[in-house]
C-alpha cells in the first residue's frame, strides 16, 4: 500500500512522464479519483467483458475516466455491440 501510495505522489507519473500505466479494475476501484484526474489520451481495457452490465460499478466507474479512444479486450467469443464506453 506504501508503495501505491508512493507512486502515486510522485511527479513523474502524475504529469506524464511515462507513456502507459497498466493497472486492474480493483485498482481504478480503489483510486478512482487519482485515475478520472488525468487527461489520458487512450484507455485499452482488457477483460472487457466485465463491462458489459451497464450497472455493475465496475462498469459506472470505467465510465467516469473519459478519454477520447478506448480500445476493448476481451477473450470471449460473444460479440458486445456497446459497452458505452
């Protein structure tokens, strides 16, 4: 927790200095103010599918980052036409 805590602190990460960050869903949960704050350019979500329910939080929270290009990963085969991201 200290080192998240850290990182996220830290200029470096807060203003850009790196290209891409990879995190979980528990973690945008868990720091989800930290992470709507920041302009990203792209967001590729893998396990996509766990946005399908427009009511899971999950899927409410992942709606509140916005950017202007998300790219969506999902291993299942079922297509999902809109996950209103």
């Amino acid at each position: 927790m200290a080192e998240r805590d850290d990182l996220l602190t830290r200029y470096d990460v807060i203003y850009g200095t790196y290209d891409i960050t990879i995190t979980t869903f528990e973690t945008i949960a868990s720091e989800h103010d930290y992470f709507k704050s920041i302009k990203w350019l792209t967001l590729t979500v893998d396990e996509a599918h766990r946005l399908k329910s427009h009511t899971s939080r999950t899927h409410e929270l992942m709606m509140e980052i916005k950017c202007p290009f998300q790219l969506l990963l999902t291993g299942s085969h079922r297509c999902f036409v809109d996950y209103g991201c």
